[in-house]
C-alpha cells in the first residue's frame, strides 16, 4: 500500500465529515471570523501517528475550510512522513468556488488548485515549477467541506436519520461527484486510553465507481467529533480523537505498518523458472472486495459461487516476429499514451531520460527490456521513505520504491511510443525482513505491444515477468491515479489468504 494514498483519502473523507463549532450556529448565517479551530490526534496500527488541525473562517460572504495533516509511519525500518494541507473556498449558501491541496511528503513537493466556475472544474497541479490543468464538467449540486457540514445541521440529528448527499472530493475522483451517506445514530459509551467517552454516532460513507470508505463518529452535545474512526483493513481502525493543540502535536513514535500488511504464502516458489500458477483467493476478514479482480493478458480470473476467485498467472512468452504497438489512440489507449500528473510526458527533463535509456532502439520488446534495465539500474537508492512519487521527481531523485520503479519505467516507455499503464497488487518475495514466503504489495508496469498488455518489473528486474504476481488494479494514472489505485489495494489489506493450487500444472495444495 501507498501512505500518500492512505493519507490522501483518510483526509478527503476528514474533509467530508468537516469539523464543527463548540456553540451552535445558524446555517444560513454562520459568524464572521473563526467559528470552529479543532485539534485531533491519529492512531494507527495500535500507536498515535500523527495530528490534524481543521478551522473554519467566514469572510463576508464566503467561507474558509482549512485542514492539515502530518502522518509518520514505519515501513521496515525506515520512517515515513507526510504532511498535507487542503482548502476550500464556498459560498455562506454552500456553492464550492475553489479549492487547493499541498503534500510534502519525503523530497516531493506537490500543490493544486481547482476553481470552479459556469458548470466546470479547472484543476491546475504544480510540481518542479511546472503546472498541467484539466478540465471537467462540476456535478451540479456536488457540495464540499462546508456545504456538507450545512447540510447536516439544517437536517437535525435525531436518530435513525439518514440523507445522501453529492460531495466533490478531489482525492477521491476528480471528473465526477461522489455520494456521501450520512446515518444519524444513537448516543454511546467508548473507551479511549482507560477513559470513558460518550458521543452520538454518525456514519459516513463515500462511494465512488472505484470504492468506497466509511467515517464513523461519535459528536457531543455541540455536534462536536469526539471520536472518528476509518477502518484499514490488516491494520485495524485510523483513529482520530478530538483534543487540544498541545496534546495534537506531541511527539509520537511511527508503529512499524509494512509487515502488517504482507500474505503468507503456503509454498516456495521458484520466481526465474515458473510458467505458471493457479491460485485460490478468498476473502478471510469483513467483507473483502474481490469482484473487481482483473482479467488481464498475464491472468484470467473466474468467479467461484463460494465468492473466492480462482485465479491463473501465465508467463507471456516475448517474440519479436511482427511486434507492434500501432493502434487507434482513443479509450483507454489515449490514456495510456497521454500526458498527465504522475507521467508527465512534457517534462524536459523526463524526455531527455526517455531518449537516453531507449538509446534508439525501436523494436517494441527489445525497447521494453532496455527501458527496463536502465530504470533498474537508475533508481541507485532503493528505499522506502517515498510512498508514491510522480515520473518527475523519481527522474531527479533517484530514489524509491517499487512505485517509484514502475511509474518511472511507465513515464519512459510512453515518451517513446509504448502506450503504458501501472499495475497495483501483490508479487511472491522469498524473504522480506523476518518474514520468508510471503506475497507483499506491489507495483509495476505494463506496456501495450502486439495487442497485448506485456508485464514489466523494474523493482524486481524482471522484463519477462514472474506469474508468481497478482494484480488488483491497473491506472493509466490519468486523473492523478491515487485514488483508483489505493482503494482496491486498501480493501484487500489483512483481508484476503491466498492458496497455491497448481504450480506448472502439479498439484500444490487441495482445494
């Protein structure tokens, strides 16, 4: 999984849920200056990660959301820290006029803004001084931070009550609204740190064609969080507890999540020889998401009427007679060739790399191993502490993790001409830390040539790729690519168990 994504979207849904004045307001005409300034700190995987600072300021006739975020996890052994602040600018009726987002997380520094005018969303993103801007049409009617929380408070909170609601969530879906349901809940008990807390629940779920999350809380008399959870499937809840500013950003110590976060295998698998692999995935936790499990030219998956997924991973066999990567440039092809955030392809710099590492080579598979081996070899300081970097900045940095490689080899094969896209899902590692054969999360690249989409790994230096990999996800990355990618990884974390049944057509383990 990708902390920048996790963070990303436990952050839109903080948004969502807003914060919420200590007296009561009129809806229609909150107090000018600052009527709300919470604190909370985040808990994770059994430790405080992090805090969070969300305030609400009415000047004139428009209203100021602002919230940040500053996470600080293990992974292995190397801290990760992600500091992220967004704003929105609305209407004292509730109409969304802009919005913005910046991330600092390891070298990176990213920053966004959106304004929305006469039915469309203009969203210009920055990075190493230079801005992409895409349009789309706003969902009419799609409500943000404070147009959300509005809408709450003109709707009551007796229990039992339940509203849907449009809401624009930028790291959610950017082309498109989603629809937040809120339940109205009756008044509870909860223990935080040996102390009794009592709050009225509320849940809120967003859903989007890709997923969706839940927040749940717990609000006092005032309508104020005292308690907000969304569940990380093998992690346990994200927890925010409401408190005051010195308690927020008191130091913490980043619980360790990678390792949480791996699946057992129940053999060794020989990675360079295999051909092929069957595999029986079920969902051991909650409800574990498998429907959307893709078919693609590397697996073919088959539903079983017991809802675990059987699933087969063939090594696609490389020839070079007749390679070509010619097709129409529309649909997902277009996209797959197009610039954008993660892969820009108008990056001078990036173009520059591109021309070198192909270093002429055109014949479609010989491009995709050569692109290969030099990101391989280019990403010299292979670490952790990233979490998921855009083609540009792994161009400067040199430095990463799987994500890093695949988004990098991505960026280089569309510069020259192989339409790619990023895969998102697990791949076999014979030892990781203490652990020994286990399916960790993964990501690599695929690349479109001779109408099939050929798998590509530069993390773990394969360009003809291993079966002992499954994917759960592909992105063009088109719409900045955290959202579509994190989701199907999030819902399957410490959810799912994985038998081998067939390696090479022996039989492994019985059904």
């Amino acid at each position: 999984m990708t902390l920048r994504s996790l963070t990303c979207l436990m952050l839109g849904c903080l948004i969502c849920g807003a914060t919420t004045p200590k007296e009561p307001i009129d809806p229609k005409n909150p107090p000018h200056g600052r009527f709300s300034d919470d604190w909370l700190e985040v808990y994770l995987a059994g430790g405080k990660v992090g805090f969070g600072h969300t305030t609400m300021t009415r000047k004139e006739d428009r209203i100021h959301t602002a919230t940040t975020m500053r996470i600080r996890v293990g992974r292995v052994d190397q801290p990760v820290e992600i500091e992220i602040a967004q704003s929105t600018t609305e209407t004292v009726g509730g109409a969304p006029l802009t919005f913005g987002s910046k991330m600092n997380a390891a070298t990176m520094q990213t920053s966004s803004k959106g304004t929305i005018s006469k039915g469309r969303v203009s969203i210009t993103s920055s990075q190493y001084g230079m801005d992409q801007t895409q349009e789309f049409d706003f969902p009419e009617g799609a409500l943000m931070a404070w147009g959300l929380y509005r809408e709450g408070l003109m709707r009551g909170d007796k229990p039992g009550t339940v509203y849907k609601l449009d809401v624009y969530a930028p790291d959610l879906r950017l082309d498109g609204a989603v629809t937040a349901t809120t339940t109205i809940g009756e008044w509870e008990d909860f223990e935080h740190n040996g102390k009794t807390m009592r709050g009225q629940k509320t849940n809120l779920v967003m859903e989007s064609p890709i997923g969706s999350m839940e927040v749940v809380s717990w609000v006092d008399k005032h309508g104020t969080p005292v308690k907000s959870k969304v569940p990380v499937p093998g992690l346990g809840d994200m927890v925010l507890i409401a408190t005051d500013q010195k308690s927020a950003v008191a130091d913490f110590m980043p619980p360790e999540i990678f390792m949480r976060s791996t699946i057992k295998a129940d053999t060794a698998i020989d990675r360079k020889k295999v051909r092929q692999i069957k595999y029986l995935i079920r969902g051991s936790a909650g409800d574990a998401e498998l429907a959307s499990m893709p078919d693609t030219d590397m697996q073919k998956v088959t539903a079983r009427d017991d809802g675990s997924i059987e699933l087969v991973a063939t090594r696609i066999e490389h020839t070079k007679a007749g390679a070509s990567t010619k097709a129409k440039s529309t649909g997902d092809l277009a996209d797959c060739l197009d610039s954008n955030l993660m892969i820009n392809t108008e990056d001078p710099k990036l173009v520059k790399l591109a021309k070198k590492a192909a270093g002429g080579e055109t014949e479609p598979y010989a491009l995709a191993d050569k692109l290969r081996r030099f990101v391989s070899e280019y990403i010299d300081n292979k670490n952790l502490n990233i979490g998921f970097a855009t083609a540009s900045e792994v161009c400067r940095t040199k430095e990463g993790d799987c994500s890093e490689h695949g988004v990098l080899l991505a960026a280089l094969g569309r510069i020259n001409g192989l339409p790619s896209r990023v895969v998102a899902g697990v791949a076999y590692v014979p030892l990781f830390g203490a652990q020994q054969d286990i399916f960790g999360y993964h990501m690599w690249t695929q690349f479109y040539i001779d109408g099939k989409w050929v798998d590509v790994d530069a993390a773990l230096n394969e360009t003809d790729c291993s079966p002992a990999r499954i994917a759960f996800a592909v992105s063009s990355l088109k719409n900045a690519g955290l959202a579509d990618l994190s989701l199907p990884l999030i819902s399957k974390i410490g959810a799912i168990d994985i038998d081998i049944l067939e390696i090479d057509g022996k039989t492994v383990s019985a059904d």
